[in-house]
C-alpha cells in the first residue's frame, strides 16, 4: 500500500511541472495596442534639458555654520514653531534631535561671517534669540558629473 502512495506521488509531482511551451504566441487574436508617446507632447527640449540638469547636480556635506533658532523638550513645540518659521523663512530649515532637546537650524553657510550676516537680518525681522552654531552644511555641486 504504501508504494502505491509513493507512485501516486511520484506521478502527481511529474504531471504538475507545467510550462508555457506548449502556448502559440501567433494565435493570439488581440492586436498590439497603440499608445501615445506622452514624452513628446507634454515635455518640450527645454524642460527635458532642465530634468537631464538635475541629474548632473550633487549635495555635498561639509564643515561649516547654521543659526539656531529654537529649541524644545516637545516634539509639538518643535513642530509647531518649524511650521510658523516656514511662512517667514523660504527654505533650509532643519529640525534636529539632539538629546533630549529638538532644535531648529536655518541656513547653510561656508562661514561664520555669512552666518553672522544672515543673523542680524534675522535679528531684524524680529527673530532675537537666534546663535551661531557649527553643523555639517549642504553644498550643491553643479558641476559634478
């Protein structure tokens, strides 16, 4: 009995391989669908130039300064003053946790003159609490390759 099992199994096992072999791609009926080339009519020579541009752009970290700004114990502190700094300041804003307070950066500068420059027009947008702190900046290389 129990080599008739043992065939049953054997023979179940060779019977399920199955492949795409026997199938016949001449007999398929639907023809090959026409789709538009989306590329040519929605991006111009002057966009597709500006997206092979950003290929060729590299962030690079280096040694220099950030203007602290704030800092809390509160993740929703932190949050919620980021989120009032963004309609003042454009861009470069970072939130950072450093145990066990979340302070918030502005800025990458190469300097601490820049940095200090940058200061003082804070200072006068009404921004006073602000300090000069060593961080490791962003720098954009265009001319990577």
């Amino acid at each position: 009995m129990k080599l008739f099992y043992i065939i049953i199994i054997i023979a179940t096992c060779l019977n399920a391989q199955d492949s795409l072999f026997w199938f016949d791609m001449t007999t398929v009926r639907d023809p090959m669908p026409k789709t538009p080339k989306v590329m040519d009519q929605i991006f111009e020579k002057s966009q597709i130039k500006l997206i092979d541009s950003l290929k060729t752009v590299r962030v690079t970290t280096s040694d220099g300064f950030r203007l602290q700004l704030y800092e809390a114990s509160l993740v929703e502190h932190a949050t919620q003053k980021l989120k009032n700094l963004e309609k003042v300041l454009s861009d470069s804003l970072y939130m950072v946790f450093d145990a066990p307070l979340y302070k918030i950066r502005y800025g990458n500068f190469p300097t601490k003159a820049e940095a200090e420059k940058s200061r003082k027009l804070l200072a006068n947008k009404g921004l006073k609490n602000v300090w000069i702190v060593k961080s490791r900046i962003e720098q954009i290389d265009t001319e990577a390759k």
